[in-house]
C-alpha cells in the first residue's frame, strides 16, 4: 500500500469515527452534556472536547505548518492526565466547565476535523504522524464508550428515570438463557499478547510466554437471575464472601445490590439506556464492581478467570489468531441473553473482571513521549476486564485488549464470567 493510499484510508475512518461520536453526543440536550455525576464520569462535552484537543495537542501541534492553538486556554482546560503536556483543570470540577459552551466546542470539533483533513492530504505527513493520527482515533473510540457510561450514570440519578435512547427497548428481550457448561482448556506454554499487523495499544505488548495450569471456563456470563439469588442469600451482609477491603467498601458506601437495580412493589427493576425496565433475569447481571465478582464466585465456590486464561480461551473459540472477533448488532445498547454454543458472550455483551492485576508484561516499554503516559502510569491498584461491551466499538474488540479498573469501578458494563481449575481425569 502506497503512503497517499494509507493516508486517504486514514481520512476516511478520521470521518467515520469523528461522525460516530457526534452521533452518540445528538439525542442528549446542552443540560445532558455539560453535567458530570460523579468523579469518575465526565461530561459529554468534555469527552468532545478532549477527543479534539489530542489531536490539536499531539499531532497538529508537531506536524502543522504554522500552527496556532484554537484557544490558548483549551490547552489546560481539556488535558486529562498528561503530565507531561502541562497544567490540567482539576478532574472532579469537570462539570463546573458552563463555559465554553457546547456550540463553541462543536465549532472547536469543527475547526480541528478540517485541520487534520488537510493534513493528512499532505504528501509531507509522514509515517509517525499517521501513526499518531491512528492513536488519536482509537483514543476517541474509547471515549465513545465513556460517553454511554458516563450519561447512563448521569441519567440514572435524574428522578424522571429519562431513557437515552427509547428504542433500546426493542433489544431487551425475556426467555430462559441458554444452559451454563464449562468448557475445557489443557493449558501449558503459550504465547499470549498482540502480534499483529494492525494497532494496537503499548499494553498489550510485547507477546511473551505464559504457562497455564489446565483450567475450565464458563460457556455464558452470570445472569441476573443467578446473581439474584445472591443477594436474596444474603450475599451483601455476609463478610464470609468478600474481600477484607471489598467488605470495608460495601460497609462504607451501604451498597446491597448491583448498582442500577431497584427494588420495588412489584419485583425488581433495572435502569438502562432506554429508561427503568422490569429487571430480566436472563439478562447477563451488569455494572458489577471487581469486589462483587469476586464474592459472587466465592459464593459459588468458583474463582474469576486470569486474564491469560481469559485470551488464551478467546484465541481458540476464535478458531485462530485474529486481530478482531466478531461482535454483535452494533445498534444494541443493553447486553443481550446469551445464545448458541461453546464460549458465548465473549466480546460483545459485558468486559468480564479477572482476577489478574494490571500490570506490565515482560520487556514492556511505553510509547514514547507524553503518549507514553497514556497505559504504563495506571500499572497499580486496578485490573484487568478482557473482552468488550455492548457499548464498546468493533475496533477494540480483539483477544489482546486490556481494559482496566479498580476494583471499585462499577459503572462501567461489566460483568462475571466463572472459571475454576480443570478437575483431573
């Protein structure tokens, strides 16, 4: 492939990505976009304008003739977490930014989707600018979620119980799911990590050789059912199934269900993108921290996959290595009941907690530059979820990819899948 022809492919998907999230961003009101409900969350504006600034930030910046900021003062107001860039607006005080306003930012969107067209049209835009290009829209995709997240907890507190978009209701489907097996893994060395041609994230770098233990997943994710019977157990005042810390957080915050569940007069409910619907208990359980996962598969005498078990298991449901696995109705907003056989729901209904700390693999080197603080600095206090959401865009759903949270993190859709050791023959 020819430099001019990678780079008109890569104007081509610059457009496509930038639509998508303008697109996310158009069923929600100024008011919807400039509030922030929690630390973690932020704004919907803040997610446009942050999306832009990277790239006016890392790439126009270095490879502009003549470059001018669009606002000296966005430079500081829409840096998350760069050190290295300079001054940042504090994160918890993101939904304080009333101005700009969100017309201003969209003209910022604007003004920067032309800038980058026109660069990358530039036979002087070489291979490090494409590549960073490339960073940025992953970067973007990423935040495309975050935007879902973000408004479904947003919308959640709101006592309307207002839907984000109504005609997810379509997708939320009862019935039984699909009966739960376990599914056999022989273990032994193996080479896990990316070795593709495609992108990638540092993190998921460089493949190395890991030994599993012969081990057995799960063929499906919990559903809500199972983990009702959980709680109906007594499982959020039992300490016997949680974590010294996990208890101490449950005790502190009074947490006794899952985040967005309800419990009303005629059973339980469960708030979603669409609004609050009657809780399906076929419906994989969602929005689960790292501590009630791991209670819940306590409780179950079960254990929580490595995240080595987990891609070593989504390499061979796969058939074979493959930069991407196939996802669902991309249009689907809720995760859906589990169907068909083997491994299911691996990649497009809830990331699935494992037990494995994030941390860097071996020979691990960051990307160079500010960039490099993007995945190595967060290599504490969080783990790994592996596969991808309903909510999580095709081109981060591959068997590398590493989410991570801590273990308090719970808005995000997420979910348990069980595994335990394989019982000898």
């Amino acid at each position: 492939m020819t430099h001019s022809h990678a780079a008109s492919m890569l104007a081509d998907f610059f457009v496509q990505v930038r639509e998508r999230t303008r697109q996310l961003a158009a069923p929600l009101s100024d008011e919807d976009c400039c509030a922030q409900s929690m630390p973690d969350a932020s704004p919907v504006k803040w997610h446009l304008a942050h999306t832009s600034w990277f790239f006016e930030t890392f790439v126009l910046e270095r490879f502009e003739a003549r470059f001018t900021p669009f606002d000296p003062a966005y430079r500081v107001l829409f840096n998350s977490y760069y050190n290295g860039i300079g001054t940042r607006h504090p994160r918890h005080q993101r939904g304080l930014l009333t101005r700009p306003a969100l017309s201003a930012i969209l003209r910022y969107r604007q003004n920067i989707d032309q800038r980058i067209a026109t660069l990358l049209g530039d036979s002087r835009c070489h291979n490090e600018c494409l590549d960073l290009v490339i960073l940025g829209l992953h970067h973007e995709q990423q935040h495309q979620e975050l935007i879902l997240t973000d408004i479904k907890h947003l919308l959640s507190l709101n006592p309307l119980k207002p839907g984000y978009r109504r005609h997810e209701t379509e997708h939320m489907e009862g019935g039984e799911p699909i009966e739960s097996e376990w599914v056999c893994f022989a273990g032994g060395m193996q080479r896990l990590g990316y070795a593709g041609a495609g992108f990638c994230f540092d993190n998921e770098r460089p493949q190395h050789t890991v030994y599993l233990q012969p081990y057995e997943l799960a063929s499906r994710l919990v559903t809500n059912g199972e983990y009702l019977a959980f709680v109906q157990d007594g499982g959020y005042v039992n300490p016997a199934w949680w974590l010294a810390d996990g208890w101490d957080w449950l005790q502190t915050h009074a947490i006794t269900h899952p985040l967005y569940w309800s419990p009303v007069a005629e059973g339980w409910h469960e708030f979603t993108l669409a609004g609050m619907m009657t809780l399906l208990a076929a419906a994989p359980v969602a929005h689960l921290s790292y501590y009630e996962a791991d209670a819940y598969a306590r409780w179950k005498g079960e254990r929580l996959p490595t995240e080595f078990e987990w891609e070593h298991a989504a390499l061979i449901s796969a058939g074979a290595p493959s930069e991407e696995l196939p996802m669902n109705d991309p249009g689907c907003l809720h995760p859906a009941v589990a169907t068909g056989t083997g491994l299911t729901q691996m990649t497009d209904t809830l990331w699935q907690w494992t037990q494995s700390s994030y941390a860097p693999y071996p020979g691990y080197r960051p990307d160079p530059g500010a960039v490099g603080e993007y995945n190595g600095k967060f290599m504490v206090n969080q783990y790994v979820l592996r596969g991808g959401s309903c909510s999580t865009p095709k081109h981060h759903v591959r068997p590398s990819y590493r989410n991570f949270f801590p273990a308090t993190a719970r808005w995000q859709f997420s979910g348990i899948r069980l595994a335990r050791d394989k019982t000898p023959w």
